[in-house]
C-alpha cells in the first residue's frame, strides 16, 4: 500500500478489508482498486471512488471509468482539487477537455507545449 496522498490505491480482496475501511475514511477522496488474492492479469474484483472517506460509487468496470467518474463528480459537486494530484486533474480539465483553458499553470502549460507541438 502506498502513502495516504496517492489517487489511486489497491487492496486485495478479503485479507485487506479492514484496512480498506480505515484507509479510504483517511482521504478526501480517491479511487480504490480490489484484486482478488494471487491473481494478477485478470479484472479487479472491484473499483470504486471514495469522497470525504464515504464509498460513493462501487462495481467499476476499469480504472479509466473511475477517474473519468471522480472528475465528473468534482466538477458537478463543485469541489477542489486534492492538493497532491491537483496537477492530473487540471491537465484533464484544461487541456485535454479544454475548459478554462486560459488559465493555466506553469507546469501544465509546459506540459502542453510539449504535447502540442
């Protein structure tokens, strides 16, 4: 398990449930991946998004619909960005959605000079 700042965290299945409920009420919000034991190229056995340590949405079918999801969730609950990934977000939302793209960070701008070249 990584450190408690990190978007996406995984768990297996059954040995880990106490941990995972300690471990998503810790953060604000973030995506939990469930593998099951000993298998690792089959589906997780479930992905979900936690906000404010409460599990919102379950039952995922990838990676991708759940960040696709938590973006479409913070940006209708009108929520801020975490502080850590904050960066993964706005390149999301501004460059490769292109809303507010006018304001961008440094970073991201650089970043975007390097895409679009």
């Amino acid at each position: 398990m990584k450190d408690s700042t990190s978007l996406v965290k995984e768990y297996l299945e059954d040995s880990e449930e106490d941990k995972i409920i300690t471990g998503e009420v810790k953060r604000t919000m973030g995506i939990f991946i469930i593998r099951r034991e000993g298998v690792t190229n089959e589906m997780p056995a479930d992905v979900g998004i936690t906000l404010e340590g409460t599990e919102v949405i379950n039952n995922l079918d990838s990676l991708a619909v759940a960040v696709a999801l938590l973006f479409g969730l913070i940006y209708a609950l009108n929520m801020n960005y975490p502080k850590n990934p904050r960066y993964f977000f706005e390149v999301i939302q501004k460059v490769f959605m292109g809303l507010d793209e006018e304001h961008l960070t440094p970073k991201v701008q650089a970043l975007k000079n390097k895409l679009f070249l």
